[in-house]
C-alpha cells in the first residue's frame, strides 16, 4: 500500500483560528497522517479560537477518522507582519489582545519552537495567513499603506519564515504556502492589493525554494486553491459568486472543498514529493486551464 505517512514528524500550521479555512483542514489532514501539528493563531483571534476549542464547539470537525480529537501541540500566537518582538509598535503590544501574549513575532515563535523542543523540531511548515486591509477596494484606488499591508502580511511574511524557519527543519523539510489564481488572471474584486501580494508570493516560492534548497536542503511549494468561503476569503464580498462562477465553469463541476486542498497539502509536505519544489500547484478542479466559459 501506498501511504502518506508523517508519523514522527512535526508540523507548523501557521494561520489557524477557526474550523473553517485551510489551515484547519490541513493541521487536520497531517495529524491523521501521523503528524503533530502545532499552530500559529493571530493575536487578535486567538481567545476566540481558545473558547471555541474549550467549550467543545469545534469537536465535530476535530474529529479525525480513527474517531479520536484532533489535538494541536501547541498553539503559538503569531503576528506575521512582525519579525522580530522590537518591531512590534509599543501600542500594539500593549494592547488588550498582545499584552498577555509574550513575543508573536516571527522570530518569537521560532525561538518558541526551540525553547520547547530543541534545535531542529520541525518537518514541516504551512503558511496559511493573507490579510489585505484594502481588499474590497479595485487596486485603481488602493492607497500605498493598503497595498503595502497586504504585501506585508500576505507575501512577506513567507520571506520572513523561510529565513526563520529552515534551520529549525530536519532533513527533507517542506515548506507550503497558500496562493490564488488572482495572482496571474483577473479576478474583478479581488483588490487592495491582494493580487500583488499573490504573484509576489508565487514568484518568491521559485526563488526561495532555489535559495533554501541550496542552503538548508529543504523544499517550497505554493498551493493555489478555488475559492472557498472561508472567514477570510467572507471578507472579500464576493467569495459566493467566485464558488458558482468556478463550479459552473470548470471542468469539474463538483464543489471544492478544504479537504481537496489539505490532502494535496498533506502529498506536497510528506516524502512522496521529495522531487517537488519551487512549484505551484492548482487544486481548483481545473478552472486555471479555462480561457472561456462555458455560456455567453
Ligand atoms: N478561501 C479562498 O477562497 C482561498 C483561495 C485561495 C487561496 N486562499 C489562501 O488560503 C490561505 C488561508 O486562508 P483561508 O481562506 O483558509 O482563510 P482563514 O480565515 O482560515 O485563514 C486566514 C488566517 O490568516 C490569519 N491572519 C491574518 N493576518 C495575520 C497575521 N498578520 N499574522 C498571522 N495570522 C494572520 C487569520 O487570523 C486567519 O486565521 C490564505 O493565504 C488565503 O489567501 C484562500
């Protein structure tokens, strides 16, 4: 039999606050697998998720088949728009939801790994966070802060995690981002920015799965999903159109789902896909290869 076997492996899913999006479905998808999976939760998200798993009301989706609980490791708060703890502004940290968390920063949460399992803990890392302040905004009227935050948070943020994160990784270590097809076609309504921060996002994944290869052994991927009415993806406006335009027009017409997304994830970050690097990978059920649709 052929199998993805993660046992005795350890991932970071970084972008995990509710049940609903990616990142959940991938943590999930690794632990059965055999992984544990630790996540990275932004701050101001992070007591609402804790509540949530306190009092039960994500049991149902933690569930894994072997009907045991999805159990997380550890839950690391994250601010990725922050490299280190001194770039984090006095009143952000000081601030009802970042004064009680310690260092979020992207460095913090690396010395964090370290601190709490020794050098080199990680197999796996899973970039699965985007924020675009401005997104509901064409990228015609997209004020220079707009564009930059979603830069910053959705694109830079890998930069800044492949540089932390790849001496942390073991030998054949994968890193794994998350993209969308705005980032090479026009998605109307998918602004602020966020379309830059996608192509940036892609074009880095070539270069640093050059550069971290060569250095640190360890391979990236980027996946690019269809859309899906995640919390964030809600945020946009327009996330039920972008479903039923995709599942009226691609070639599979079946939805879509974060499972899809997290069993490929699962493949691009076990030994299977040792050969794979430096690649974005479509699961869209075809829609990227469409040139037109398929009613006038
Ligand atoms: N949902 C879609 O249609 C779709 C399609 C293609 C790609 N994606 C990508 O998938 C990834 C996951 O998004 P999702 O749609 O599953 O939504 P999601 O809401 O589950 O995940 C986004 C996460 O990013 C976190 N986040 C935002 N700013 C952050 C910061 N500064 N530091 C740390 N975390 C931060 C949020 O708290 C949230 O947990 C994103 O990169 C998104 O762009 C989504």
């Amino acid at each position: 039999m052929l199998n993805i076997d993660l046992t005795g492996r350890r991932a970071f899913v970084a972008g995990v606050a509710d049940d609903a999006g990616f990142g959940f479905a991938i943590a999930k998808t690794l632990a059965t697998a055999g992984a544990s999976v630790c996540v990275g939760t932004w701050p101001p998200a992070l007591n609402i998720f804790l509540n949530l798993l306190e009092r039960g009301k994500m049991d149902e989706s933690r569930r894994l088949p072997n009907g045991e609980l999805l159990q997380f490791e550890k839950i690391y708060p994250l601010d990725a728009v922050y490299d280190t703890n001194d770039e984090i502004p006095e009143d952000v940290r000081l601030s009802k939801r970042y004064k009680d968390v310690g260092d979020c920063s992207i460095a913090g949460v690396a010395k964090r790994f370290e601190d709490d399992f020794g050098s080199r803990p990680l197999d796996i890392v899973v970039h699965s966070l985007a924020n675009g302040p401005e997104v509901k905004k064409p990228l015609i009227e997209t004020s220079r802060a707009g564009y930059l935050a979603a830069i910053s948070a959705s694109a830079y943020s890998l930069v800044s995690m492949v540089q932390r994160f790849s001496p942390l990784m073991r030998d054949g270590g994968a890193f794994l981002s998350l993209t969308y097809m705005a980032s090479e076609r026009v998605i109307p309504g998918y602004g602020g920015g966020m379309s830059s921060a996608k192509a940036a996002l892609e074009s880095d994944t070539r270069l640093l799965a050059f550069e971290a290869g060569r250095k640190y052994g360890v391979r990236v991927n980027t996946l690019s999903a269809g859309p899906w009415s995640s919390r964030a993806a809600s945020a946009i406006g327009i996330i039920e159109r972008m479903q039923a335009y995709v599942a009226k027009n691609a070639p599979l017409t079946d939805p879509m789902t974060p499972a899809d997304v997290a069993n490929t994830a699962a493949f691009l970050c076990s030994p299977l896909a040792a050969a794979i690097t430096g690649t974005t990978i479509y699961v869209d059920k075809g829609y990227h290869s469409m040139g037109m649709g398929t009613e006038i």
